[in-house]
C-alpha cells in the first residue's frame, strides 16, 4: 500500500532521497514512499558550526540544496543527518575499529543524545527541522565490546552501534522517537511531508 502517498498526495511526484543510507531507504519504502536514491556529497565537518543542533540542521540542508542544483526537476528532496552527542562531542561514523573502541567505550554505562537533522526541500518551500532523543547504554565488559566491533555492524553508524541491530540488547532505554536513533524521525517527517500539498 502507497500510504504516505496517498495521505500526502505524493501520486506522480518526483521525489529524491539525498541519502545512501540503507535504514532511510527502508523505513521510507516501508511507509510506501516512492523515490529515487541520489545520495549528496557535503562536507560534514562539525568544526564550522556553532553547536551539535545547528550543526545537524544545517548538513541536512546541505545536503538537499547541493542534490537540488543536480536534480531541480525534483518535486521533493528529502535530506537527512544524525549525529551522536555526548557532553559536547560530536560522534560520526568511526572510521576503523580503534575510533569505533573509543566510542563504546565513552557511550558505556551513560546518556548520550542522539540528533537527526531534516529538510523538506520543494519548489516552493524549504522545511528544516531537528529530533533530539536520550539514549542510555549499559555498561560494557570489553568482551562485550570486542564481539560487538567483531560482527561488523559498528561502522556504517553515526556513533558506532544500530539500535535495531545486535545492539538493541546493550541499551538499556531511549525517552523520545525510537525512530530517530535508527537514523529518520518519521513521526517528524510526516507532520511536515502533509504540509506541502
């Protein structure tokens, strides 16, 4: 069934997500969202922005203005960027099994936040939002750690770990969109995907 297609009269739209990421895809395609996958290239350097919200905001912006001069045929861009935070420091996805060590081990046994920045992007208008969700981590034996990094599924992952992966078992709860930490706040997005037509 096409049902945001349907609920947001999305019929005949062109519509392009600005990301590669396999769980956006999904969880669009699991809403009956029909688009094309035309994945941005920005830099995501956190140094050039004024804090971690700004920060998300803006890249997911980026990311659907540079997909926008590529593609201005396109009825609707979708962007999107989620980024790890605790205490100030912005986690990415590690870049080899040393930085993805470091980053469990900092998230064990503490609250860190998780925020993904949306834009809505169409010929008319340009929405540009944010979802902030708490994450707490048990605390992890470096064995724990180890086999963890060993399954692989560390490192295509802001912050080092998929919530609905293997790591589901390492987190003891989240208070806010389950949604966000998986990588796209849905609830968010579709309060601003009905808005446009």
């Amino acid at each position: 069934m096409k049902f945001l297609t349907e609920l947001c009269h999305l019929e005949g739209k062109k519509i392009i997500l600005a990301s590669q990421s396999p769980r956006r895809i999904e969880m669009l395609h699991s809403l009956g969202v029909e688009f094309e996958i035309f994945p941005a290239q920005v830099d995501e350097n956190p140094a050039a922005y004024r804090d971690e919200i700004e920060f998300a905001r803006l890249v997911a912006q980026s990311k659907a203005g540079w997909v926008h001069e590529k593609r201005p045929e396109a009825d609707l861009i979708i962007a999107a960027d989620t980024i790890v935070v605790k205490e100030g420091n912005i986690f990415g996805k590690p870049r080899d099994h040393a930085e993805a060590r470091a980053m469990l081990q900092t998230l064990s046994g503490a609250t860190h936040q998780v925020i993904t920045g949306i834009c809505l992007r169409s010929a008319t208008q340009e929405i540009i939002d944010h979802e902030i969700t708490d994450v707490v981590f048990a605390s992890l034996s470096a064995e724990e750690i180890e086999l963890y990094l060993a399954s692989g599924e560390p490192f295509d992952k802001a912050g080092a770990y998929g919530i609905q992966g293997f790591a589901s078992a390492l987190i003891e709860r989240i208070d806010g969109c389950y949604f966000n930490v998986v990588g796209f706040p849905l609830a968010r997005f579709y309060r601003h995907l009905k808005t446009l037509w």
